[in-house]
C-alpha cells in the first residue's frame, strides 16, 4: 500500500501544482503550501493541507 499511497500523493500535487495562483488563492493555498507539501507523509497530507486553508482563512477574517 505504501507505493500506491505515494503514487497517488504525487498525482494529487501534481493536479495541484498544474492551477495558476489565483484557483490556488481560491483553495485557500499557494505554491510554498504545495512546496512543503511533498515532504509530508501520505497519511497526513489531507490533514497538512487543511491546516494550511484554516490557518490562511483564520487570518483573512481578522
């Protein structure tokens, strides 16, 4: 499972990687979120990424 994990991983950033920066924006992300991205597990990138969106949106509503 672990390399079917890591394939699909690679293909999620990849998709992600291939928007411009305003549908990122429109994620709540940016390229330095997807950078840092690649270095964390599999298990843990939905949560990673997440975190990322409510950390930015906590700050807009400020």
């Amino acid at each position: 499972m672990g390399i079917f994990s890591n394939i699909s991983r690679k293909r999620s950033l990849n998709a992600l990687s291939g928007l411009d920066n305003s549908r990122l924006s429109d994620l709540g992300l940016n390229r330095y979120d997807l950078f840092e991205a690649r270095n964390v597990s599999s298990a843990k990138l939905g949560g990673f990424l997440n975190q990322r969106r409510s950390e930015r949106a906590y700050f807009w509503m400020r």
